[in-house]
C-alpha cells in the first residue's frame, strides 16, 4: 500500500467513524418537545447549547444563565399584515420559555452568544470551581 | 386532510404537492442527511403571494428554487454540524435537507419569481399575473 492509499483510507475510516456517530447522535428523537427545538454538545470545559429560532433577531431573544441552570426566552411576532388573505400558517408565533439544566454549572458572565442563520449558539464554559483539579503528588 | 381539501379547492392559487413521486425518482444525494419538512405560512397581500418558509441552518447558497411545469419546489441544505470536540449530550433537532412542493395555478406569474434568505427564515414572492388590460374599442 502507497502512502497515500494508506491516508486515503484512513480518511474513508474517519468519515465512516463521524457518520456512525451522527447518525447515532441523531437517531434517537423525542417526538414531543417543547419550542424551540434545542441541542446541547459539551467536554470536559465548555458546553455549547444550540436553539432552532428562524425569523427571530437578538433583540427578541433573552438567554438567562444561572448555575447549571440555562433559560432562553423570547416572542416570535406574528405577521400583522394589514389586509392579507392567510392561506397557511404553520410557523408557530407567540411567546416562549424554555429552560433546561446543563451537565455542569457554568461560568455566567462569560457566556458567548450569536445568532446565525436562524440558529441561536450559545457557548457556556464550565466553572473553574466545578473543574476537575489535578494534585500534585510530592515525593518524599 | 390537505389532499382532501386540494379536491375542492382545485383553483386555489398556490395548493401543496405531495412529492412522493418525486421522492422516489430523485433521491437526496447524500443519504446521511435526513428530509426535513419546513414549516411554511402563505399570505397573500395585493395580488403578491408571500411564502416564508423555516429553514434554520442553511446559507444563502444552499438553497434551490426549481419550476418544473407548474411544481414549484424549495429545497436548503442545512449546514448545520457536529461540533468539532465536543459530545452530543442531547438533541432535539438534526441537520438535512428542507423541501416542500407546491402546484402554482396559472394565474401566478412564473417569470417573476423572487426568493429572499433572512435569519433562517427563506421568503417566495410570487405575483398574480394581472388581466391585461386590452381596450376595446367600441365604433
């Protein structure tokens, strides 16, 4: 085997590898949940919450953090158009909540947020207090 | 539901399609991406039809507008991915492909049709065609 066939299937073992575990990751669905749609991914630092909010803009959005505890609030207007025949409406609008209880308690004031294409990234790093400490072992 | 109502509703400008036939004849290219359903909300507002469709993730260059006879088909690539080093812990939503069809009828101008890509949010305008205005003279 060349080298680069060598690295050629390495790379294939690595997308065969991520694929599994998307579609593990995604596999398992809860069929009811409340809006808006959520995802949470963390290590051992850092968790990152990402929330589904199409159509909204950051003054809409208010994200609360307090402990292990994460609240995304906000109102998704309506159109109110004046005179328009409504012919479909599934987008949902209205006000909502949501908070959930991250895997760790997190830093609050150090809490990045941006919202991109409709979705809200929310980056939450774990608090120094609650991090795993290494300690020293002195030799005699 | 929607089928049913399709029958009676048949000159409905703008009615969905159900794309089982297209599904089977053209199936997405990359199959580790699963088929999302958008939410969508039609208005109409001075003869302009507004379609807003939910497609969160997907960049501007992901999405595909078609016209085929009168189907007229939306489709976004979400771009949205796996962190890099991080663990999924849970997850309530999961990128793919958003696509719905719907049949225009022919009073929709099918030469003017304009897409816009906001916030994740994609809007359609779609206009009616207005009755050309031909005077007759009368002698």
């Amino acid at each position: 085997m060349t080298h680069n066939q060598f690295l050629y299937s390495g790379i294939l073992k690595e997308i065969a590898r991520l694929q599994n575990e998307m579609s593990r990751v995604f596999e398992d669905f809860p069929v009811e949940y409340d809006y808006p749609p959520i995802n949470i991914w963390n290590n051992a630092d850092n968790v990152l919450v990402h929330v589904e909010v199409p159509g909204l803009t950051a003054e809409q959005l208010d994200v609360t953090v307090s402990g292990e505890t994460l609240t995304v609030s906000g109102e998704r207007k309506a159109e109110q158009i004046e005179n328009a025949v409504w012919h479909r409406r599934e987008r949902k609008s209205g006000r909502f909540s949501k908070t959930i209880r991250l895997p760790f308690p997190v830093e609050a004031d150090k809490v990045q947020a941006k919202l991109e294409q409709g979705i809200l990234r929310l980056e939450l790093p774990r608090s120094e207090a609650d991090k795993p400490r290494k300690i020293a072992v002195k030799t005699a | 539901m929607w089928l049913t109502r399709n029958k009676e509703k048949e000159n409905e400008t703008v009615r969905e399609t159900r794309d089982e036939a297209v599904e089977q004849s053209e199936p997405i290219r990359n199959e580790e991406l699963s088929r999302l359903t958008p939410n969508v909300d039609i208005y109409e507002k001075d003869d302009v039809i507004y379609l807003a469709v939910d497609m969160p993730g997907v960049d501007k260059g992901a999405v595909e507008l078609t016209l085929e006879k009168n189907v007229l088909t939306i489709e976004g690539r979400s771009s949205y991915s796996r962190p890099e080093g991080y663990g999924c812990s849970y997850a309530e939503f999961r990128p793919g492909v958003y696509r719905r069809s719907f049949t225009l009828n022919q009073e929709i101008d099918r030469e003017n049709i304009e897409a816009n890509l906001k916030d994740g949010v994609l809007t359609v305008v779609l206009k009616r065609l207005l009755p050309s205005k031909t005077k007759i003279e009368v002698h």
